[in-house]
C-alpha cells in the first residue's frame, strides 16, 4: 500500500490559517465586542437611597430566623456545613413535577463537587406542592440524592410570575441562612446547561476582589410592555421610566455573595409584575450593582452542540433531556481524550 504525503506551501499554510482565525472570529468575536461594550464601570454611590440599602444590607441579621426555618423550608440540606470554602454554589430552580428534568441534570453537569481543585455545588430548588403523591416522591428523592430544598409558600396559581418571583426571593433568603460562606450564587433553571469549569476558571482569574459581581448576558435598554393586551403588560402609572432597568436575562445569571444580601434587602417592597430577571436586575439597581455583561451565557438562546462553542461557553439554554445527557457524555469523552494525550 503506498501513502501520498502532501507537502503544502508557505502560502498554503498561511491561507488554511487565516480561514481558522476568520472561522474563530465570526463564531466569537461579535458577542466579545458586545461584551466590551457593555462592560460596568465603578459605580460611585451618591444616591441616598442606594446608601441606605447598601447599609441595611451590611447590618442584615438573619440568626433569629433561623431557629424557625423547619416550617419554611420543610425540606432542606446544608451543603456548606462541608464545604467551608464554597467557590460556587448553583440553585437550580425547579417545579415538584419535573423529576425527570432533575435527573438528567443530576446525572451530568451538576454532577461535579469541584472544579479547579476548588469546591462547587449544585442544588434543586422548588417550591410548595399540594399533592401527597407529588410531595411523597419529592420526599423519597430528597432521601436518595441529599440535593434537594423546598419552601413552603402559595403557588399562586394562575400567576406564574408571582410565583416565580416568590421562588426567587426564598432561594436568595435560603442562602443567606444557610449557605453565607459561599462565594458565588448561580440561579438557574433545569433546562439549562451549566459549563462549570469554563466557569470556575473565569472567577479565579479575577484580579479584583469580586464585590457587586451581578454576571450574565445582559438585557440592555428594554422597553416595557405597554400594550394592555399582551402578557407583560406594564402601566405607565406603574412603572413610568422609558426602559427598564439593564438586567441578565434569567435561564442562568451569577451573584457574588453580597450581591444576594443586597437583592434580598432591596426586594422587600418590590412587586412589579415583571418577570424575574428583570426584577432582580431592578433590585440591583436600588442597590447600586451593576448588571456585567458576559457572552459566555447564552441568555435565553439555545446554542447548538459544537465541542469548541461549549468548551467556551458558560451556558445553554433551552435543552432537552436527550441533549443535556449527550452534551454531558460528550464533555466526558472530550476531558478524557485531553487525559490521555497529556501523557
């Protein structure tokens, strides 16, 4: 059998180099412009009200309410009584009834308790359910996998959004209870991918102590609902501002620690009827955070399967089962590959 081996010439070369870079640039280098665009600078606090959320922020005390949180959070676990230094803590907002959806994330990408040599971890959210059959699976599930926490609250039927925002406001109270030394809150959702080690590799490589972090794809100049006939209808009377305020857009977005003390305080009188990403990116601006834009979260977009997008990625939204699982298995054999050929 006879091998040919072509020779390819400098010009050759220089060509198949220069499709590779313009490949690389129309993949990435739009939403990296857009990133530096819309990138947050130091905020000066002049405001008398963000001062005064800002400080009752600091002085938060939640100790007494602790005692009380069996009725609140009637199922519950406490992940940073074994992990003292937590890097990132992911809560992975859940419905009772999406068992099958908690399963497959469970068995990929929240898999992992740590990226980097550093401690992450990942827990189901959900709120109240009504059903014994429902409630007594939630239980067993609790049992076997140790992941899961459930507040009790209205489920507000027929009003989604309340009901959501309820969910939001119990996740950001339940981590300041019982989750303080973590670093960073990741609030997702499970239809999403999570690329924790693209992740954790990003916030070591912060040179700045991350105070305010609020990281996301940021939704930028949005204009409110003023159409009474659609779904998120917002009054002028209600909510009178041209745009609403810039916020990351909520299938996954990251917090640093403060930032959910200060969300939480500047959440007690917030009831606008508005999804809620953009209420918590209205709570961040009472607090004086600003949203920092990031193109490694797809936002609410659903990124097609390509090795190399994902292994940039922070997220995905919008996936199926069967995708999450293969996704997962395919990072698997990929970190496996790069294994062995490192020997």
């Amino acid at each position: 059998m006879k091998i040919c081996v072509f020779r390819l010439q400098t010009h050759q070369w220089c060509f198949l180099l220069c499709n590779v870079i313009l490949f690389h640039a129309l993949l990435f280098g739009g939403d990296i412009v857009e990133e530096f665009l819309l990138q947050s600078s130091p905020a000066a606090y002049t405001d008398r009200f963000v001062l005064e959320v800002r400080e009752r922020a600091r002085k938060l005390d939640l100790t007494e309410t602790r005692l009380n949180t069996s009725q609140i959070y009637p199922i519950n676990t406490e992940p940073c009584l074994h992990h003292q230094d937590l890097l990132i803590l992911t809560l992975v907002l859940s419905s009772p009834g999406n068992s099958s959806q908690r399963e497959v994330v469970r068995n990929s990408w929240a898999n992992q308790t740590s990226a980097h040599s550093v401690a992450v971890r990942t827990l189901f959210f959900l709120r109240s359910s009504h059903l014994g059959a429902e409630l007594d699976m939630i239980r067993e599930e609790s049992a076997r996998y140790g992941d899961i926490v459930q507040f009790e609250g209205g489920v507000l039927r027929g009003n989604w959004k309340r009901g959501h925002w309820e969910q939001v406001k119990m996740a950001l109270r339940w981590i300041l209870l019982f989750c303080p030394q973590a670093r960073f809150i990741v609030l997702s959702e499970d239809s999403v991918y999570l690329n924790l080690p693209a992740l954790t590799s990003y916030l070591l490589r912060l040179r700045t102590h991350p105070d305010d972090l609020y990281l996301g794809r940021v939704i930028h100049r949005a204009a409110p609902e003023r159409d009474p006939d659609k779904p998120h209808y917002l009054p002028y009377q209600v909510y009178p501002e041209k745009y609403l305020p810039d916020y990351c857009s909520g299938p996954a977005f990251l917090l640093s620690q403060d930032v959910v003390r200060k969300v939480y305080v500047a959440a007690e009188d917030v009831s606008l009827p508005l999804p809620s990403d953009v209420l918590i990116g209205l709570c961040a601006r009472r607090a004086g955070v600003v949203a920092t834009h990031s193109a490694r979260f797809s936002g609410d977009r659903h990124i097609r399967y390509n090795p190399c997008c994902y292994n940039f990625l922070f997220s995905s939204a919008g996936m199926e089962l069967s995708g999450v699982s293969c996704v997962w298995m395919s990072t698997l054999q990929m970190g496996h590959f790069l294994l062995v050929a490192s020997h």
